[in-house]
C-alpha cells in the first residue's frame, strides 16, 4: 500500500489587498494551481492560507503575475 503524504499548510503575506475584489482574485490565482486544495485569505490580516501539495515558489509566482507581492510565513508569523 503506498505511503499518503499528510497535506501540507502554507501562509504567506500578501502585500497590496484592499478590497474584497483583490481578495477574491488573490483566491482565485491560488485556488488555480496544480496541488492546491483549500485557500483561505484573511484581507485585513493581509495573510493567505494554502493546503495542499505545492511548492512556495509556485504560491508567489502565481500571485507576482496578478501584481500582489507575497512571501511565506513562518509558524509564528515571521519571515
């Protein structure tokens, strides 16, 4: 029987959101990628959180080309 990988949790800090509209494309470049299975953006914390099997460069590419800028977070919240 082979091995299931446990789903991986990702957080990044989203710079330029303001409105629910860039919310709402900020999910939806996310939810787009291969591997992505749940999307969650907190517009006021200016926080995404991703599940699902996808490398943080992929995260950042797919938002640098919708003109937000991102970066992970650590567990605590740092870079």
């Amino acid at each position: 029987m082979p091995d299931i990988a446990p789903q991986r949790t990702q957080r990044l800090r989203i710079e330029g959101m303001t409105c629910l509209a860039c919310k709402d494309k900020v999910e939806q470049a996310l939810r787009g990628l291969a591997g992505v299975d749940a999307v969650e953006v907190d517009l006021d914390r200016g926080i995404a959180t991703v599940a699902g099997e996808v490398q943080p460069e992929d995260l950042i590419n797919a938002l640098s080309s919708t003109n937000y800028q991102a970066r992970p977070l650590t567990a605590d919240g740092e870079l």
